[in-house]
C-alpha cells in the first residue's frame, strides 16, 4: 500500500515487513529513511521539506557532524587566535567526534547534544570543558545555518551546565608583604612585584618588552603578550581584549624593581655569551628567550612553599592586586583600567565581593549623611 503525495512533496510506502519507507526528491535525486510507523515516516517528510525550503542541498544530507567539523576548524584557522583554534581542534576531536561525529548534520538535534554534555558530566569531566564543548559546537553550527545546511542551530536549545562560581583566592597584605620579602634576590623577583602592583595577566607580563617602559615617563605599555602553542615555536600575539591594550603608571620603587633587574639581566647576558637569544624581553629565561609559564607556575608555587603561604594560582596575584587597589581607595575606573577591563561596571562585577571595607566605609557614611540631630528652635524663630 502507498499512500501518495503532491509532486515533489514525497511518497510513503509500507513495507512487507509493517515498517514505512518515506522518501522524497531534492535536485533530482531521492532521499530515503525508513520508520516504525507511518506518523514518523509523514514527520520526517515534513521536516526534511522544510529543510529543503531553508536551502538544504543534496551534499549536505550526507555530511556527518565529524567531516562538517574539520572542514569548519580548516576554514577558521586564519581568523581565530592560536590558542583558541588549538583548543577548539583538541575538543573537537577528542570529545565531540568520537560521541557523535557520525551523526549526519542534517540529523543533528539538541537531544543529542544535550545527552553528550550529560555523558561528560556523568564521567566527571569538569563544567569549564564541557561549556567549551557547547561554545565550539554552537559556532561551528551557527556557520552551518548560514550556509544552508540546516534549518536551524540544535546547539540554541541545548542546555549547557552553569558556570561554577569560582572563590578567588588572594593574598591579603600580610602575606604579600612575606611573599615580596621571599622572593628578594630571585631572578624572577620584579615579576612576581610587577604582577602584584598592577594586576596584569600572566601571558601579558611575559610577553613585556624593554621598549614598552618609558623610564623617564614611569608608563608601561602592555601591546602583546606570550602566545606558545606546543610545537609551533615561540609567537605573540595582541592582548586577550582590545582593551588589553593599555598603559600603567608606575611608581618610583617599581621603577627601581625593573632598574635593578634591567642591571642582572645585563650580568645574564654576558654569562650566556653566544647562547643569548635576543627578543628585547622583559623577563627572560637563561637564555634570553621567553619564560615558559609553566617553570614560573614550578617556580611560584615552591616559592610559596618555601615561604609557608597558602598555595594560590599565579592568576590569583591579579585578584590579589585588584583587591588592594580597591580595599585602599583606588578609583574604581583606574583599576579597571590597569586590569584592561572594557568597563569599570566589569571591575565591580567580577571583584565587589572582594572588597568588604569599601561596603562598611560606604554604610557609615550613609549613616552619618542622614543622623537625627536634635536641633533646639528659638520660639520666637517659630511662625504661628
């Protein structure tokens, strides 16, 4: 028994076997699936016109999530950061493709990508990596809409999990105060002061240079920082934002810092003699060439120990310097400028937690602005 529709629109058949057969025409050739009942066979008809209606093409229907993916990250690799495309290839093909790369694009639902999240969570993968997995899924499939390929992007109605509130962990002066005294005498002394006194990133401070100090102006101009993939050599590249892109007033005694060290990196240079790799850096290896961050993350962290402090993330010297500028009554517009946030309203968001005195200071003002005061009238002053 056939049960047959307008033209172009698609025919569906029952099988000897009780299953439906449903098929339909796109550029002259006949797509086919076959189903358990002839409701499903009739949806799928349906859902494939209007598909076809949103320009799908017959090359697509064949096209699974895995092939669309890595002719996607080919294609992006120009346009993207380093280290983002590298990140977004190692999820892709480590995590998304062996879970569901086979599925063809046009098949794609958010079902599938919702059950791929809960199946990473259920092997305890952490929530971080699992957002990312959702970030590269829904703008590779954004792209896929654009072109055609599928009506609508699936990745728009599955659910990621919420991201952790994360508790900053930072150093209050006490400890900075012993962490500085620490490290005096250590070749990498002026970094761990430079990070503290104005909250830079860490691939920021390792991608400083000499000529970005304006010693008789005390500025310092953050224009690139580290960006060292595994294998592809030594590269930099432009800030995280484009309001990375900024200049920090410095003090006199961080001046003297970075003047002290200018003099032992000299001393270094003359030990290393034609080892010397020359990149005008800030802060070197033995070498001259860039720190690699994970001997400063070894460094730092026996550093901390040596000095019996609290084990804390070299991220965590920014927090720590945020919240000194805004405990000791910085404007919140020159921390956040310091710290190369877009807005002032970001510094608030991401450190107002941190900064408990301001809070207090702010209440007893308030209180004292609108203190009852007894105030004794003359009654001849008094208007009947």
């Amino acid at each position: 028994m056939a049960k047959k529709r307008g033209n172009n629109e698609g025919t569906i058949n029952k099988l000897p076997s009780g299953r439906w057969r449903a098929q339909i025409t796109l550029e002259g050739r006949r797509l086919g699936c076959v189903f358990n009942t002839q409701r499903e066979g009739l949806e799928w008809i349906r859902k494939t016109r209007g598909q076809i209606d949103d320009g799908l093409t017959f090359a697509s229907t064949k096209t699974t999530l895995g092939e669309y993916l890595m002719g996607w990250l080919t294609s992006t690799k120009a346009a993207k950061r380093r280290s983002t495309w590298t990140h977004y290839e190692q999820v892709s093909r480590n995590y998304i493709i062996p879970n569901i790369g086979k599925i063809k694009i046009k098949d794609l639902r958010a079902e599938h990508l919702q059950g791929l999240y809960n199946h990473l969570l259920d092997q305890d993968m952490g929530t971080y990596t699992v957002r990312k997995i959702h970030t590269v899924l829904h703008s590779a499939l954004q792209r896929a809409v654009k072109m055609g390929m599928i009506g609508r992007n699936p990745a728009s109605y599955a659910q990621p999990p919420k991201e952790p509130l994360n508790e900053m962990a930072i150093f209050n002066e006490s400890q900075v105060s012993h962490l500085l005294v620490s490290a005096l005498g250590h070749r990498w002394e002026a970094i761990y002061y430079l990070a503290i006194v104005t909250g830079m990133r860490q691939m920021e401070l390792l991608g400083l240079q000499w000529n970005d100090l304006d010693w008789t102006k005390q500025i310092l101009r953050v224009e690139r920082q580290l960006d060292r993939p595994h294998g592809e050599g030594i590269k930099f590249s432009p800030p995280k934002t484009k309001f990375g892109k900024r200049s920090i007033a410095l003090g006199e005694k961080t001046v003297e810092k970075l003047r002290s060290h200018f003099k032992q990196q000299q001393s270094l240079r003359l030990s290393a003699g034609e080892k010397w790799q020359e990149y005008g850096l800030i802060f070197t290896n033995s070498i001259g060439g860039p720190i690699h961050p994970r001997n400063l993350l070894r460094d730092f962290k026996k550093l901390l120990n040596d000095s019996d402090l609290p084990e804390i993330r070299f991220h965590d010297l920014r927090h720590t310097a945020a919240s000194l500028m805004l405990n000791h009554g910085v404007p919140v517009i020159i921390a956040s400028r310091s710290l190369g946030h877009a807005r002032p309203s970001i510094t608030l968001d991401v450190y107002s937690h941190l900064i408990p005195s301001m809070q207090a200071e702010a209440a007893e003002m308030i209180e004292e602005l609108i203190m009852p005061i007894a105030v004794q009238l003359d009654p001849s002053e008094i208007s009947t």
